[in-house]
C-alpha cells in the first residue's frame, strides 16, 4: 500500500508506579501482589473507598516525581491541584481517579537518548501524580474478583508532545528506544520499578496520521494493553498503515481507544458505551492545593544521578568506546560502576569494556558474579605487564570469580583469595604482589609471638623461621628476599 | 430522675464527674424516656442496646489538655457519622446492611470522653433535604406538631434534642441542615468553621460545604460538645482545628456587650418571611439594641444568587461523592449476570428521588458544554459572596437574619415541589459557600393559637467569620442572657413527661 | 429538556427511571435547570476558585496496616463485564 504523502504523528503516555512504601492516599502498604489468594491483603476503607473516607497524600511520592523533573528539566509549579476523573468501573472503588488536570506540578521536560550512536530527545508535556486502580481476575464464568491491592498506589503520568515522523521513518523504533530509556531513568534515579510485565511501567501511544504538510491533527486513536514493547511497535506498524488505508478509501475513523489482538495480529476497538469519556474533571475538594516548597525542590536536586544517557556520552566522548560497547555497559548500573572502578585504577577503556561485556556479564548472567573490581583489576593489571596471557587472565579470574578461599594460612583464619596470588599459585609467577605479602606477612608476625620476641632480641636467625613461614603459606611462590625486607622493615630491625 | 432527662450537658457532666450520678445508669433512663417518646416523634432510624452505645466508650472523663469536655453524656447521632460495629445508613437504602468497620473521628473523640451514643438518628438521604422527608424509611416529626416537619436534613438530631430523647446530637450541615432544623424544632443549632471539625467518617455529601455540627439545649452544652470533638486529624487534610476551649470562651460572654451587628437586608425583607418569622426577628433586634448592641442594616447583594450558586456546587460535588455507591463493595449489592445493568439496577432501586434528581443535576453541570456555564459560573459567585459576606463582617462583627423565612411547614407539604423546598435553605446556603460559622438560636414562637397553645419556634441566625467559632458562641450565650430565650418544653413533651 | 440529553445522563450517572415516573421525573428537572439557569445573572468570570485552606498537608511514607475485624466481608465479585470495555 502507498503510504507516501502522510505523516504520522505520535504522543506517548507512559504510567508508572512510584517507588514508595505506601500508596499514594492512605498508609496501606504498596507492593505488586499477583496471586488472586493474596487479594485485598493492603487495603484499608480509604482506598476501598467506603463511605466518609478521605485521601491523604505521600510526601514521598512528590519527593520522587520532584527528582525525575529536576532530571529531566521540567518545570516545576510551586502550586498545583488535584481533580476527580470520573467515571465508572469495579476496579474504581470510589467511582472517580484522583488525579491532576489543569494544574499539574511539572510541564515540559526533555528525555534524551541514543540512537544508532546519534542523540535524540523527545519533548515531554507533563508529569503529574495520580493513583491505580485496582485488579480484576477473570472467572471462568465471564465475571470476575475484584483485588483492591493496587487501588491507589502511587502512578506518575508521564506525557510527551506530539512527535511527527515520516511513514518511511522508523517510528516505532523511536517510540521504543524513548520509553526503553525513560523506563531505565526512572530506575536509574530510584523513581520507579519500571517493569514493563508486572504491570509498573505501562505506555499507551497516542497515533493519528495527516497529509504531509499539513498543521490540522488527524483523528486520534489510542492504543492500550500493550504489555511489551515488541507488542507496541507491531501494534503502531499497523496501526497507521490501517488508519492511511481508511483515508484512501474514504472509510470513516472513530477517535477510539484500540488493543492490539496477537492472535490476529491487528489492532480491535475496545468495546465501550457510546457515551463515555466524559470524565467531568472538576478540582477535588477534599485536597487543598499542593505547594511545593524550595526545601523540597532543593532536597530532590540533590538526589539526582546520572542515567545511562549520562553514561553512553561519557563512554563515547571521553573513552572513544564504539556505540553498541557503550550503550550496553551505559544500560546496566553494575557493569557502569565497574568501568568506573576499574578505569580509575588505569586500566585501558576499551579492555576493560571487553572484560565487562565479556567475562563479567557472563558470570553475572549465570548469577555468579562474586569477585569484586578489584579483582579485574588486579587481572588487567598482570595482563598488561605480560605476566600472563589471555587465556590465562580468563582462568584466574575464574578462579578469583569462585570465591576460593586461601587455605590454612597461619593464622588458621581463611580470607578471599586475591588474583595475584593465584597466579603465583598456578606458578604463572612468583609472588611479588606487594599488597598480598604484605597480608600476609602481617598475619605470620600475628601469628608467631616468641619468633617475633626472639627477632626483637636481636636473634636474626628467626627472621629466617618467620621467612619460612611466609613461604610456607605462599607455597614457595613468594619472593624470599622480598618477603625477608618486609619482615625486617614492619619489626624494625635492620 | 425525670428531671435530668431535661438537665443540660453541662449538668449532667458536671455531675457524674463528682460521682452524683453514674453515666451507665443515666444512660439507661434517657434511653427508656427516648424509646417511650419514639412513637409520636421517630427521631431515631435505631435506638442502640447498652452494649452498642458503650462500644468503645471509656469508663473515666478525658482530663488531657485544659479545655473541659464532655463526660458521660447521651449522644444522638445523625446516621451518616459512622460508628464502627454500628449499621449506619445515611438514610439511604443502598447502605442498608453497611456496618462501617470504624468510628468516624468526631465520634471516636466523643467515645473517648466516655460518651455513649444513644441512637442514630434519622435525616433526609445522604442529607438531601430540609424537612427529613426524604429518609429512605420513615420521616420525623416536629416534637411541637406531629403532623410538621422537624425540618432537615438533620430533622431527627433536632427532634430529638427538642423532644428530651438525648441532651446533645450530632447532625452535619452543608446548607443549613443544622441550623434549619434547630430552628423549627426550637433548640440551638452550629455549624462550626468549615475545618474545625473532622470531616472523616461524615458520609459525603458536598465536600467543600459539609461540617459535622451541635444540636443541643443551651450555647454552653454546644461549647463542651465543641471542645470535646475540635482537634488537629491527619485523617482529614481540609481539618484546620486548633485547641481553642470554646466553653471558657462561651463563660465569657459579657465581653460582647460593645459587639456590632449587622442584619442581612437580603435575607430579612419583610414580604419574604411570615409575618411570626419577621416579628421575632425585630423583638431580637430591639433586644440587642437595648442592651447596647450597635445593630445596623448591612447588604450581602450576592444572596439573591446564592441559592443557584449553592445547588449547582453541591449538587455537582454529590453527583461524584455518590458513584462510590455501586453494589460492589458495601450495602446493597449487584445482582444478576451483567454488569453494565447492575449498576443501573443497584443505583435505581438504592436512591431515592431528591437524591437521584441531585445526582443528575450535577452529572449535567460538571459535563462537557456546560461545565463553564454552570459550574465554573457557579464558582465565580461563590468566591463573590464570600467576599461580600468578608467586606460586611469587616464593617460588623457579626450578622443576623432568620434562619428560615417560614414557620415549620406540614408533612407532605412542599415534597411534590422541590424548588419551593430549596427557598427555605435561602439564609441558611450562604454561610456553607463561604465556609464560615454559623448558629442558630431561639428566639421567641408565633402566637399561641388553637393547635399551638405555646406557639411555634423560630430561629434568629448569627454569622462570623471564619474561625471566630469562640466569639460567636460566646456571643450567642450573650444573646440567650439579654433576651431570656432559649429552650421551651414543647407540650408533646410535657405530657409525656408527666406520665 | 430534551430526551437524549436526559437520557444520556442517566446513563453518565447509571441511573434510570421506571416509565411512570419519568414523566413527572423530567418535567421536575426541567424546572430544577430553569432554577439554577437564573446563576447567569452574574456577569463576572475568572479569578482563582475558592479554596478554605491554602496549602495540602501531606504525610509521611510510613505503612499504617488496617486491621479488618471482618476480613471475611473483604471479597469482592462481579458479574460478566464483556461488554463493558476498558
């Protein structure tokens, strides 16, 4: 079909549960539940809704959508109002959602991302508060069990602009590659759980197509129940070339809400009552206007941390990684820490990328990841100095990787093993590592009162007992005249 | 013990706290007076057994802080406060069976005092109304004449109050649903501040306008029930009590002999009011006048619209306060296999008419196109009259009109035509708009007739603004001295009394 | 008062009203609408809604579990919603 001569225009909704211990107006405790046995295990009258109940706001809830806006660059109203959408449905205990409408607390806002190693941003309009609604699980009999145990937790709306694209461009690649970065900022900063299958981070598009050139919006259909983000382009990819085909042919489109039917592979109407959306917002009296104070705006400031976007930049501007290295390290906060760690000790960026997105994720995808940077450090370091190959460097960082503890060292007490002493133990080399002997050098003087009495005395031959020693626990891998000059030097004798 | 049942709050608490008298006992007496009066007045939806008016009372009086309180004394509640473990029903038959499982936070405070709740009493549903007609199950009658209305929507805490059955009741006012009631009934009758009370466990009705309010015999039985429930609640967030001791205030009273007055020039024109209303009003005035009141006339324009303005506003918020009730969760539940007709069902059969039309007046002004004409409109004026009602209390300290234009009107009398049943809220309405206090307080009956051997009661209503809930009960205490009105035992009463 | 308008209330509301009253029901309306018509009287508009308390107190983020003497009441069913969307 020719789509050419349109344009798509496309605004995305995102709804996100907040990070926060409580729902978002009562005290009951907010977690995902998800066996109908365990229903209505948090719920009180409030967010039941019984009669004579009233809301109560966490502060906290502010305090993290607070933090995304100062991320993201949104304006902040000091004043904001809280309004009832109303409108029936058994999951809506009181019969309306408290949420924000004419005066939310951030507008505007910019979420930046990478694609194809070229920035991107996607505009935002608005980001205010609002709650959940509770769960239905479906019976057999065609109705259903109402469980009360998401109704009110804490949501954060978040919506962006209009964006226009090509028919020919990648459009819903965009759309993913903006939410798959919100979704890892909302984590990164400590907003949210951002878990698109357990229901706490949910995108519906809004999608409509126009003439190209022309100013006027076509007529608006939103997609919904889109539990993943391969189901969302596939349901925009067909999308627009349905609402194109309709133009052309003079079909009649119904601004209408949409799901995306897998079996069928299409978009369906969601059947509803003809009359509706009319939410009948109004301002909710039961809720003085929020005012943000500067205490509050200042506090989240504080809290904001770098995001992968963040990241990505600094590995391609100032370590010269190439894209994919980068944003894949830049994705997963440990594998950013750990470059991070390791690069500081003067490691070489584009090793320790390979190590990372290598070995080290290798292990923590098998759940096994125990060393600690260190230990790549310490691994890099003798790779460098050509003390061992590769393949070598791969083992004992194996080795270091299965928390191997040293045995029966003088003290009979066991303590992690370091990488470079297993590499004097595999005989790769003696032991030189400063750090180590001293260790352990430390633990043979603890260990060994009268020798240490005897070499104070004067009685140089027991240095060469407490040499023995060290020898003794580093399995002849130890530099003898090293060892001798550290015992000397920590007693204090010449 | 005949003679406590007519004792005040004041008395009654003063003496059980020196051990005079026990609570439990008293308890006991007022309940049988109350279940002997029930049939000529059905005041109460239920009178409690002892066991379900003492759950959860304390044993000893609430001596924390300096404010004195209420103790041991008698409490008719109107039945949309919640009582944990108690039915209470609004009134409403889509709450029938509803047990809230906790006490509305005025309550508990009164519990906690050590005061029992002797009944829930009856009132228009979900306080829709101003004659307790539109209970779901049965209308009041005025203690003075069974065959008028007690008025609304607390009609059964007033009758109550009027008729001995309990010494002080709980009703709510979001229009005049106190005052009015206290008027025709002849008992004294406070809205306090708009947040002065807890409003959570109150069943909602218009949000912005409801407040929990005091009926009772005397100003200083309306002050002790005040200390006793006036506190800070994290449970509501429109609460802005404090920890003024309103009874002091209210002992304190000869401080506002050099108090000005203003009357409502809207509310009062003679041709809108029946001719006892308007003669008891000027008899109030000249007794103000005499002992050395400055009493001028001051104009509120605004009030010519405030009617229009008050049913668009509560409406439009009851319309949304009453979708909660669907048959899912509490009371009447949904039946049959399809959900879309279950709602209907359960809302149709559940809801009266006045609360129906109510709701469907505020679907329409809060919905798409009409939404600025009406309700936006609406809020426009409302934020006008407050500021009329502000530039009058900045000339005087306080403003008096009749609380209703009329006599108590008959059972069956106005139901058929709701409009003319709203003009009587027409003095009442503007105080809610503006969230400020107001009482009512005797002031005198119409001439003694035939039917009426002592005549029927009106009420005179003060004004203040917002927060100056201790002066102006201290200042109706001032009025109750100067003029000797107050309290009357209506002849329904006295017979029963005497037997 | 136009039907379809009051019909389409209703159903906004999930009400409905039994024939024999729906005569005498609409035509009380109709009045009630006249009634709060006259509130255009007032020519004003604009300035910031009315508000009795300037700033919202909001709570701490600490869990107040509610302790239901009756859990048995807390489950809930409802009927077919197929036709219901959402």
């Amino acid at each position: 079909m020719n789509t050419t001569g349109y344009e798509v225009v496309i605004g995305l909704e995102v709804h996100s549960q907040v990070l926060t211990r409580t729902k978002q107006f009562c005290r009951c405790v907010s977690e995902s539940v998800h066996e109908e046995s365990r229903a209505n295990i948090n719920v009180c009258p409030i967010c039941l809704g019984h009669p004579g109940v009233l809301p109560v706001l966490n502060v906290t809830s502010v305090g993290k959508l607070l933090i995304l806006a100062a991320k993201l660059g949104c304006d902040v109203h000091r004043r904001s109002v809280f309004a009832r959408k109303n409108y029936f449905y058994p999951d809506l205990p009181k019969g309306y959602q408290i949420t924000q409408y004419d005066h939310p607390i951030a507008t505007g806002g910019v979420v930046r991302y990478f694609t194809g190693g070229a920035t991107r941003e996607w505009k935002l309009t608005r980001v205010h508060l609002e709650e959940d609604t509770g769960k239905l699980f479906h019976l057999p009999d065609g109705g259903a069990i109402v469980d009360f145990n998401r109704a009110g937790v804490p949501l954060m709306e978040i919506v962006t602009e209009p964006c226009v694209f090509r028919t020919d461009e990648p459009f819903g690649q965009a759309c993913v590659d903006y939410l798959d970065e919100l979704r890892l900022d909302l984590i990164w900063l400590g907003v949210s759980d951002g878990n698109m299958e357990e229901g706490n981070f949910r995108c519906e598009p809004n999608v409509s197509v126009r003439k190209a050139g022309e100013s006027k919006f076509g007529v608006k259909v939103e997609l919904k129940n889109l539990n993943s983000f391969s189901t969302l382009r596939k349901a925009l990819e067909y999308e627009v070339p349905r609402q194109i085909a309709a133009i052309e042919s003079g079909e009649r489109l119904y601004q209408e809400t949409r799901r995306w039917d897998e079996k069928r592979g299409e978009t369906a109407t969601m059947r509803r009552k003809e009359t509706s959306d009319d939410y009948r917002y109004f301002d909710e009296p039961d809720l003085p206007p929020l005012v943000v104070s500067e205490g509050m705006i200042e506090e989240a400031k504080t809290k904001v941390r770098d995001v992968p976007f963040d990241v990505t930049r600094r590995l391609l501007e100032e370590y010269a990684l190439p894209y994919a290295d980068a944003r894949q390290i830049a994705e997963s906060r440990m594998l950013t820490e750990w470059f991070g760690a390791v690069v500081s000790k003067g490691a070489q960026a584009k090793t320790v990328a390979n190590w990372l997105l290598g070995e080290v994720s290798r292990f923590h995808n098998l759940g096994k990841l125990t060393a600690s940077p260190d230990a790549l450090v310490e691994v890099l370091e003798a790779l460098a100095a050509k003390k061992i190959n590769l393949s070598q460097a791969k083992e004992v960082f194996e080795r270091a990787n299965a928390g191997q503890t040293v045995d029966q060292t003088i003290t009979g007490k066991a303590r992690i093993i370091r990488p470079a002493e297993i590499i004097a133990e595999m005989g790769l080399t003696r032991l030189d590592d400063a750090a180590a002997l001293e260790a352990i050098v430390d633990e043979a003087i603890a260990a060994s009162e009268k020798i240490v009495a005897d070499i104070r005395a004067g009685k140089t031959a027991a240095v060469m007992a407490l040499v023995g020693a060290v020898m003794k626990a580093t399995k002849g891998s130890a530099n003898a005249a090293t060892v001798q000059e550290i015992i000397k030097r920590k007693l204090g004798v010449p | 013990m005949k003679d406590l049942i007519s004792s005040t709050a004041a008395k009654l608490t003063e003496m059980f706290g020196r051990g005079a008298l026990s609570p439990t006992e008293f308890l006991k007496a007022q309940t049988e007076f109350a279940r002997r009066a029930e049939p000529n007045v059905r005041a109460f939806i239920r009178i409690l057994d002892e066991n379900e008016a003492r759950l959860g009372v304390a044993d000893r009086p609430d001596d924390s802080g300096a404010r004195r309180k209420l103790f041991g004394v008698p409490i008719a509640v109107k039945d949309n406060l919640n009582t944990k473990a108690v039915e209470t029903t609004a009134a409403s038959r889509i709450l029938k069976g509803y047990v809230p499982p906790y006490d509305a936070t005025v309550v508990r405070l009164l519990k906690e005092a050590g005061n029992p709740v002797i009944g829930k009493a009856n009132l228009d549903e979900f306080g829709m109304g101003s004659s307790t007609e539109n209970s779901a199950f049965f209308p009041t009658r005025n203690p003075w004449d069974p065959r008028l209305v007690p008025g609304g929507s607390s009609g059964g805490s007033a009758a109550a109050v009027a008729s001995l059955q309990a010494p002080v009741a709980l009703g709510s006012d979001t229009g005049g649903s106190v005052r009015l009631p206290a008027a025709f009934c002849g008992i004294v009758g406070f809205k306090p501040t708009y947040g002065m009370l807890s409003r959570y466990g109150l069943i909602a009705f218009a949000s912005s306008m409801d407040q929990v309010g005091v009926l009772a015999r005397s100003t200083s039985d309306v002050a002790l029930a005040m200390n006793t429930m006036s506190a800070p609640d994290p449970l509501d967030s429109t609460c802005q009590a404090g920890e003024t001791d309103l009874f002091a205030a209210v002992q304190d009273f000869a401080r506002l002999r050099g108090a000005k007055v203003g009357v409502v020039k809207e509310l009062s024109r003679p041709e809108g009011l029946d001719a006892p209303v308007c003669a008891n009003l000027n008899a109030s005035i000249d007794a103000m006048r005499r002992a050395g009141i400055d009493v001028r006339e001051v104009s509120v324009p605004l009030c010519d619209l405030a009617l229009e303005c008050y049913y668009i506003i509560n409406t439009a918020e009851a319309s949304s306060n009453l979708a909660r009730y669907d048959g899912v969760k509490y009371g009447m539940r949904m039946e049959g296999a399809d959900l879309a007709q279950g709602y209907i069902d359960v809302r149709t059969r559940g809801f009266g008419a006045e609360v129906k039309r109510r709701i469907l007046l505020g679907t329409y002004v809060l919905s798409a196109g009409y939404f600025e004409a009406y309700y936006n409109r609406a809020r426009t004026v409302r934020r006008a009259i407050k500021e009329q009602l502000d530039a009058a209390l900045a000339e005087v300290d306080f403003l008096v009109s009749p609380t209703s234009p009329t006599l108590p009107f008959g059972l069956g009398e106005r139901i058929d035509d709701p409009i003319k049943m709203y003009l009587g809220d027409i003095c009442t309405v503007v105080v809610n708009l503006a969230g400020m206090p107001g009482i009512s307080l005797p002031n005198g009956m119409s001439p003694p007739d035939s039917e009426h051997p002592k005549g029927l009661p009106t009420g005179l209503q003060i004004i203040a603004r917002r927060f100056d809930d201790a002066r102006i009960l201290a200042f109706a205490r001032f009025y109750e001295e100067i003029s000797g009105h107050g309290y009357v035992v209506p002849p329904m009463v006295e017979e029963e009394l005497a037997k | 008062m136009d039907a379809t308008l009051f019909d389409g209330l209703c159903n906004l509301a999930r009400l409905s009203l039994p024939e024999a009253e729906r005569a005498d029901f609409q035509a009380k309306f109709a009045d009630l609408l006249k009634f709060v018509e006259r509130i255009n009287a007032y020519a004003g508009m604009g300035g910031d809604p009315l508000v009795q308390r300037e700033e919202l107190p909001a709570a701490p983020d600490e869990p107040q579990p509610f302790n239901f003497d009756d859990r048995a009441g807390l489950s809930f069913k409802v009927p077919s919603i197929i036709d219901f969307g959402e």
